[in-house]
C-alpha cells in the first residue's frame, strides 16, 4: 500500500466521522424553540463539506484501489463515530456498545488479513 493511499483512507474516515459528528450537533439544535439558526447553520454546512470531503476522497481511493481491499477501513468507521460520540458528544457508552466495538474490529481484522 502506497503512504498517498494510507493517508488518503485516514483522511476520508477522519471526514465521514467528523461530518457525522457536527450532523449530530447541528440536528440537536433544531429540538430548540426557535431554531437558532446563527449556530445551526454553521454546523450544518460544516458537516456536510465534511462528508462531500469523505465522498470524494473514497471515489479517488476506489478509483486507485481494489473495493476488496479498501473496504475493510469503512468499517473502522462504526468503532470510530463511537469512540467520537463518547469523547465529543459525552455519550455513554455501555457495555454492549463495547462489546459490538469489539466484534466489529474483530471483522475487520479478520478480513483485513485474508
């Protein structure tokens, strides 16, 4: 694997979390009455540039790369939204959830190394 390729995959799973969270942030803010719309729409549009970066970047990494390969990284997402929500978000994260962070590494690493 070339370190463009490497950093390009850390790059679009870095994008899709990140959009994901400050989707999360941004859809909080409409449970309020009014919507601020000041501190909405930033957050909104913050997460979408983000998730068009993780669109492009992943098109550009299957264009250079076989799916077989690549694929596996797209499921360090999940583990990665996770660990995010709890840091970012203060969610908390209960023993099922780590142990689903558990199997899902488990998968990936399984079919990383076929």
């Amino acid at each position: 694997m070339s370190t463009v390729l490497l950093l390009a995959l850390i790059a679009s799973q870095l994008c899709l979390v990140s959009g994901e969270l400050l989707m999360k942030r941004a859809m909080d803010l409409t449970n309020a009455t009014p919507i601020p719309w000041r501190r909405f729409i930033p957050r909104f549009l913050s997460a979408i540039a983000c998730m068009s970066g993780w669109f492009f970047l992943w098109g550009g990494i299957l264009q250079r790369a076989d799916l077989s390969f690549v694929y596996p990284f797209e499921g360090l997402s999940p583990i990665l939204v996770m660990l995010g929500a709890a840091i970012f978000l203060k969610e908390k994260l209960t023993l099922r959830t780590w142990i689903g962070i558990a199997l899902i590494s488990a998968g990936v690493a399984l079919v990383s190394a076929s």
